[in-house]
C-alpha cells in the first residue's frame, strides 16, 4: 500500500507563511522596544553591521528553502499524476513530464528493462538520495553558522566593550567611555538575540524540508517498488519461477500430442481393418459376378467371349 501524502510542502509553506505573519504582528507591537534595542543610541554601525548580516544570511537561507519546497510541490504534483496514468495505460506507455524526478526514474527503470538487465533498486534509490541531498546544502550551512554568527557578534560587542572599559581606566573624565561599554553591552545583548530567534525559526523550517524531501523520496521508492519493479524488473528467481511454469506447460502439451498419437494410432488400425474388410468384399463380389455371368453365358449360349 502507498503512502504518500499530497500536498505537504504547500502546508509547510503554509506554515512558514503563517508564522512570519506572527512574527511581524509582534514586531509592530513590540516596534518601541526594537527601534530602542537595535537603532537608538547606537555610538557605532557595528550592531547594524552584525544584525544586518545576520538578518541577510537568515534572508538568503529563507529565499533557498522556500524555492526547495515549490519544487518539491511541484514533484509531489508530478508523482500524483503519475500513479493516475500508470493505473490507465500499458507500462511502457506512460507519459509525463521528463524533468520530473519521478519520471526520470521511470526512463530509467525503462532503459534498464529493454537492455533485458537486472534493475538494482538500492543503488538508483542510493544516487537519488545522493543527488537530492546536495540541492540543501546552502540551508544546511546557513543553519549551521546562524547561531554562529550571534557568537560573533557577541565577541566583536564585548571587544568593543572591553576597549570603552581601558579607556575609562586611562582617563580622568570617563563618561564618553562608558557610554562606550554600554554600547558594547546592548550591541553583544542585540546580536545574540537576534542570532537565537532567527535560528529557531531557520532551524524549524529547515527541519520541515528535510522532513519534505524525505517524504518525496519515500514516495518515488515506493511508487518503483508497488508498480514498476514488479513489472520491468529481470531477476533470477523470477526467472526461474516462468522456466516452471513454461516445462509445466510443456509437459502438459506432450501428454497431449502423446494421447492424440495413441488415439490416432487407433484410428489408422481401424480403418485398415476397414480397409481388409472392404477388400474381402470385392473379391467375394468379383467372384460372384463371375458366377453370374458362367450361368448367363451357360443359359443364353453365348460365346466364351462374353
């Protein structure tokens, strides 16, 4: 039975959709307190800097994952369709769209059977799984180095912190330099807030696509292994299973011709005792008919000649 459930990367999109419309709700509610957290009273660009980037890397990852799951809908559609017309027409005679994962893997299987070679399915599943797993790299590294980048962040803000905090030591009048440190303070405080909210909301959906393609590729697998394998496949046992059943029939045949020449051998002693008996029959006539025609001759007078 296939199981295969249509349609789960557009809920994951729905989802993704769903969620930044939360967030950006919150972040208009909560606007006074982020316009005071990452844009008031800032003595340097180096938070805008750091959370520009972060916030920029998040973006990229986002616009990757996004683009990965209208394909994979765009699969799942292909898939569907699939199963509809192999249930329709002959095996060979499917059809449709050849940039389609699935139908990839069908002119393949096809390739494999008309060269009359045994199909591997472990190896075909091995390179699809290979070959898909490159198309996430760019999320995966994104959500590798989010988090990382908050640490960054952090280091750079504490640097910055630590040199306001030398140079209030070295001077006499520090209220420059200590507006300095609490720059490095909050700048350290809004880089590591923003690297831990976007990774989560990177690394849920990151999560989900990889949840998405394992779907897709479970459902390739199993629509090759229900209803093409089965049916284009050369194997050994199956093989050996159709020599079976073809000396079976064979057998069968032989027994028959081997009745039908015994009974036609019968036959052909029946109509030669037909035939002797046929053959008595003349001659006893023949004989008679010579009678009858001594006593003819014998009661007219005729001449031998007659």
């Amino acid at each position: 039975m296939l199981h295969f459930k249509s349609g789960y990367s557009f809920r994951v999109l729905l989802h993704m959709s769903l969620l930044f419309l939360c967030c950006l709700a919150l972040g208009f509610y909560q606007y006074d307190f982020i316009k005071e957290l990452y844009l008031s009273r800032q003595l340097t660009q180096t938070g805008l800097i750091i959370n520009g980037s972060i916030l920029t890397l998040f973006l990229l990852g986002i616009g990757r994952i996004i683009m990965l799951l209208l394909d994979y809908m765009y699969e799942e559609r292909a898939i569907r369709l699939f199963i509809r017309n192999i249930k329709k027409f002959p095996i060979t005679e499917i059809k449709g769209n050849k940039f389609s994962l699935i139908y990839q893997r069908y002119q393949a299987l096809l390739e494999i059977h008309q060269q009359h070679a045994p199909i591997h399915h472990s190896s075909l599943a091995a390179a699809l799984v290979a070959r898909e797993s490159t198309r996430i790299s760019f999320p995966k590294f994104i959500s590798n180095i989010l988090i990382l980048t908050g640490v960054f962040g952090t280091i750079i803000s504490l640097s910055i912190a630590l040199f306001g905090a030398s140079e209030l030591l070295d001077s006499d009048g520090g209220i420059a330099q200590m507006g300095l440190v609490i720059h490095g303070m909050s700048t350290a405080l809004s880089t590591t807030t923003t690297a831990i909210v976007l990774y989560l909301f990177f690394g849920y959906f990151y999560l989900k696509l990889t949840d998405v393609q394992t779907h897709l590729i479970s459902a390739i697998e199993q629509v090759c292994s229900i209803y093409l394998i089965p049916q284009l496949n050369y194997q050994a046992e199956d093989m050996t299973h159709e020599l079976t059943s073809l000396t079976k029939s064979l057998y069968t045949v032989s027994q028959t011709m081997q009745a039908m020449h015994e009974q036609n051998t019968s036959t052909g002693q029946k109509m030669h005792h037909l035939l002797d008996q046929h053959s008595n029959t003349i001659d006893t006539l023949i004989l008679e008919i010579q009678q009858i025609k001594k006593l003819l001759q014998a009661g007219f007078r005729l001449p031998p000649t007659y």
